[in-house]
C-alpha cells in the first residue's frame, strides 16, 4: 500500500499534469481561431480556380494538346503519395488517421503490383510512416520552420512535385490531408493532383452552344499551361491550411479530455489518500487507548 507521501506527490505530480493540459487547450482554442478563418478563407478561391479549369479543360481532355498535367502520362504505373501532417504530437488521432489512409492506400497500390513513392510533409506522418515504408519515402519537409504556414512554402512543395513530374519520376500524384469541418469533426481526405480533377460535368458543360461564343486570349493550352502548375501550389496551400485547423481543433479536444481525466484521477487519489490518512490515524489512537488500559 502507498504511503502518504507517495500519494502526495501522485496527486500533485497529477495537478502539474492538469495545468500543462489545460494551458494547452487554451492556447490551441486561441490558434483555433485564427487557423479556421485561414481554412474558410482559402476554400472559394481554391474550388473557383477548379472551376475555372474545368471550364478551360473541358474540350481538351483526352486531346493531342492537352497538357501532361491535365491528362496525364497516359500509364498508371507510378503512383507518388503527398502525406501532410504535423510536426508535433499531443493532437488526438489527427496525425495517425491522416497516416492511415495513406498507408491504406498505398497497401492497395502495391497489391496490384503497382510502385509506390512518398513524400511526407510533417514530422509526424514521416515517423509513422517509416516503420513500414522507408524504401518508399522519397523525401521528407519539416513544417517547424513555416510556421504559420505560408504561401511560399506550399509553393516550395509543389516546386519539388512538378520537379519530380517533369523527371518521369511518377504517373499520378494523390494528396493526403485533414480536412476541417468542427472542432470535434476533422476528415481525413485523399485528392488527387496529377492528373488534375476536373468538377464533375465540366467537360460536358463546355460543349454547350453557350460556350461556343467564348473565345481565350492567348489560346486555352497557352492560359492551363500558366494555371495548372498555380492550382498544384493552391491546393497543397489549402490542406496545409486545413491541417493547421484540423490540428489545432484536435489538440483541443485531447486536451479538454486530459483534463477532465486529470481532474477525476485526482478526485480518486486525494479520495484514497484520505482513507488512508483517516486508517492511520484510527490506528494510532487505538494504539494509544490499547496503551494506557495495560498500564
């Protein structure tokens, strides 16, 4: 059985433990905000941009011109994966469900004989990922430095995908990140980037007659050769942005549930110690009444 101390410094190793959980809490509730109106923001230009590559691409797909981040290279050999995580811990499932589905995913790939590539960006998804794909991962990008994420460093990560692109170093590139709904509700969501999705019916919507008096200068391959390379760089933009509130939302609920445990695990040892205490004292004065009757 523990003696008085020991559960003296348990209970008050477990309240240091509670202030650190909700000092935590309190500052991602206070990042929350400000990550959630970055992530909010950053979706309408991002699915207008789609938009308007859909209306661009829809007579080109499957065409002689269209270009190779459009249409692809034609094989579905090499597939590279993009897993988006964060640098630190302490943030619930977030970093693992988001690792998951990649490794799910690349599981699937590589059943059906296919080569699968990585390329983490977090520190967290990398040292998940590790364990069972290190000759997979092709490279690695840290976030601790790009804090707050920023547009230039998505830019520096689509740079180094369209590097590799360009190289012949893969077929289709799949983005895996967290998409943020609520503080309680964050999804785990896998988007492809090359070959671009178009919106559903684009292609079929630019063939009405209204599109017909719709004439581009410069051309349509001139104008998607400028914008499929910006959109890449968007929508990495955008999950790092949804990471962030995703992220920040996650550590918050960990946080909360750490220290409402931290609270009951305290209830339940200064409850034992006091027993206890109570046992003891008991103890000493029967003791003392057992004493004094001898004499």
């Amino acid at each position: 059985m523990a003696s008085l101390k020991d559960l003296r410094n348990r209970i008050t190793s477990v309240k240091a433990t509670q202030k650190i959980t909700k000092a935590m809490q309190m500052v991602a509730a206070a990042k929350l905000r400000r990550a959630q109106n970055a992530a909010e923001s950053a979706r309408p230009y991002a699915e207008k941009m789609a938009s308007v590559l859909g209306n661009l691409a829809g007579n080109l797909v499957g065409g002689v011109g269209a270009p190779k981040l459009l249409s692809g290279t034609g094989q579905d050999r090499t597939h590279l994966l993009v897993v988006c995580t964060a640098d630190r811990g302490l943030c619930g499932a977030f970093n693992s469900s988001i690792a998951r589905l990649a490794r799910d995913h690349a599981n699937r790939l590589m059943a059906e004989g296919k080569t699968v590539k990585i390329f983490t960006v977090g520190k967290k998804g990398h040292d998940i990922l590790r364990r069972q794909f290190r000759p997979q991962i092709i490279e690695a990008m840290d976030i601790r430095g790009n804090k707050p994420v920023d547009y230039e460093f998505a830019a520096e990560i689509a740079e180094k995908i369209l590097a590799r692109f360009d190289a012949g170093e893969f077929d289709v590139a799949t983005l895996f990140y967290s998409e943020f709904r609520s503080v309680i509700s964050q999804i785990p969501t896998a988007q492809k980037l090359i070959p671009a999705e178009l919106p559903e019916g684009a292609a079929s919507t630019t063939g009405a007659p209204a599109d017909s008096a719709l004439e581009f200068e410069p051309s349509e391959e001139a104008i998607l050769a400028t914008l499929l390379p910006r959109n890449l760089t968007v929508q990495v933009f955008r999950a790092l942005l949804e990471n962030a509130a995703s992220e920040q939302g996650s550590r918050m609920g960990a946080m909360d549930s750490a220290t409402r445990n931290a609270g009951e695990m305290i209830k339940k040892q200064t409850l034992i110690y006091n027993r206890t205490r109570q046992a003891m004292i008991t103890k000493e004065l029967i003791e003392i009444i057992s004493g004094a009757e001898a004499l």
